[in-house]
C-alpha cells in the first residue's frame, strides 16, 4: 500500500476526532439518569440496551452507540423509556449529544491545517445525527477545516453503507483509490472497503488492535500517527 497515493480522508468524528470514552461517558450518564427520572427500576436496563457498564462507567465493547445512528439508539432504548413514539426520544437524545463536552483526540485545529496544507481534501462521514456533528466541530472550531460533513441523517445514509464516502469523492471530485477512511470501529472499516478506500483504524474508540486489524490496512494508536504513516 503506498499512502503517498492518498489526495483525500475522511473521517469517523466519535471514537477518531473526539476520543469516544472521554467524550461520551458524561452524555452516559447524564442521558441514563434524565431517562429514567422517577422510575429508577429501568436504569439498569436501558443502561443494558445502551450496552454501557454503570459499574465501571464505561461503554462496553459492544455497545451500539459506538457505531449506530441515533435511530438505531432510540430503537434499542425505546422499551425502557417513558415513549412509545421515537420521533421525541430521537430529538433528546440528539440535544443531549450537542452538549456532550469533546475531548479531542489530538489537538484538532493545528492537526487539520498540517493535513489540508499538504493538499489533502478532508470530510466527517458520523452515524451521528449533522446536527450535533455541527455543533461539535464548531465548538471545536475545525468546521471550515472540512470539505464535506454527512451525518446519519443527510440523506446518505449510515455506516456500513457506503453512500457518505460515495458523496464525499463525488463532492471533491477523488477516485476511492486515492482517499483513505480513518475511524474506530468496524462499520467504519467495513464501508470504507466497500467503497474502495484505504482503511486506518485508530484506538481512540472502545475497540481495540485485535478486533480492528482483520478489517484495516493499517492500525494507528490515534489520529495524532496519520501525517507520520502519510509521509508528511
């Protein structure tokens, strides 16, 4: 594989540009104990469904935050809420996750402008909703760093799916060949190979080397490795 080849990345945000734990215990939390507010009996198993461990304040490996949209989310959430219609569920669970505090990976500013003055083109391909993405990358002060954001929710679908690395080479005008997809999880890995990009994982997620490496072309300990892997 020759990363020299590479002109384009895109980006998982949660778990790559934000280190996922750090970042998302606190919307755990919070989000666990605002749900079941006056019924205490459901903490647990909407904690269980969140695939989070109250014990150890942590999500666990399999949890379907790390990688889902947040419909899948609601879906899994929804018996053990006060809800029966998703749509409200889905508007919480989203305005908690634009509050959630990021925690960035690598300081992201200063990594971003190394990569776009090396020429390389840059998007955000989230499971999370464009809205909170938005706002986290805002906050972060890294929007007009990207050329392209999708979420979920952008009218390309999700991860695994392939349709958000689709529109990004048909936005910056890159063959899949030349673009790399860099996240943490397996459907990040799983659609960047159906699109026919190179494929980075990195370890900022939950995930760790051995459930990563079968699915990737290289395994970095975190975005912070790509300009030294890209040669820059």
């Amino acid at each position: 594989m020759d990363s020299s080849a590479i002109r384009g990345i895109v980006f998982d945000k949660d778990g790559t540009l934000f280190d996922f734990n750090a970042t998302w215990r606190a919307w755990a939390r919070d989000l666990l104990h605002a749900e079941t507010e006056g019924a205490p009996e459901r903490l647990q198993p909407l904690a269980d469904a969140l695939g989070y461990d109250l014990a150890q304040d942590r999500f666990r490996k399999d949890s379907l935050v790390i990688a889902a949209t947040v419909s899948e989310v609601v879906d899994a959430a929804l018996p053990h809420l006060a809800d029966t219609d998703p749509a409200p569920a889905i508007a919480r669970f989203n305005a908690a996750a634009a509050r959630a505090p990021q925690v960035e990976a690598t300081p992201l500013i200063a990594f971003l402008t190394r990569l776009r003055q090396a020429g390389l083109k840059l998007g955000v391909a989230t499971n999370d909703a464009e809205t909170p993405a938005r706002a986290h990358l805002d906050a972060a002060r890294v929007s007009a760093l990207f050329d392209f954001i999708a979420g979920s929710d952008s009218g390309f679908g999700g991860k695994p799916e392939v349709g958000q690395l689709r529109e990004f080479c048909r936005v910056t005008g890159l063959r899949p060949e030349h673009c790399a997809m860099v996240g943490d999880s397996t459907h990040d890995l799983h659609a960047g190979r159906a699109a026919g990009m190179v494929t980075v994982a990195v370890l900022t997620g939950v995930a760790e080397r051995a459930d990563l490496a079968p699915h990737a072309d290289v395994v970095l300990d975190s975005i912070a490795d790509l300009p030294g892997w890209l040669g820059l």
